[in-house]
C-alpha cells in the first residue's frame, strides 16, 4: 500500500496553493544552488583527502 498518483496530485495542489509558484521557484533554485555548493565543496575536498593519505 503505497501513495498513488492521485494522493501525490492533491498534495503538490495543496502546496501550489500554499505557497504560490513563485515562492516554490525561487526555494527550487535556492535548494538547487545549496546542493551544487556542497558537491563542490566535496569535490575540493576529496584531493585534499588523498594527499593526506599517501603520507
């Protein structure tokens, strides 16, 4: 017993109208900007890592 296309419809419907589209936009490319900081930041992180290592 899962959620079905109908349950996951009248919620996103529910958040549309809660917060508006523009709203949700902008969290959309807020979130989108974080996750590509953090990978980038790990991506820096990892040679660090392993010149550290093969002391």
């Amino acid at each position: 017993m899962g959620i079905g296309i109908w349950q996951l419809l009248i919620l996103l419907l529910i958040v549309v109208m809660l917060f508006g589209t523009r709203r949700l936009r902008s969290l959309g490319s807020d979130l989108g900007g974080a996750i590509s900081g953090f990978r980038r930041a790990l991506n820096e992180a990892e040679p660090e890592r392993e010149g550290s290592e093969r002391r």
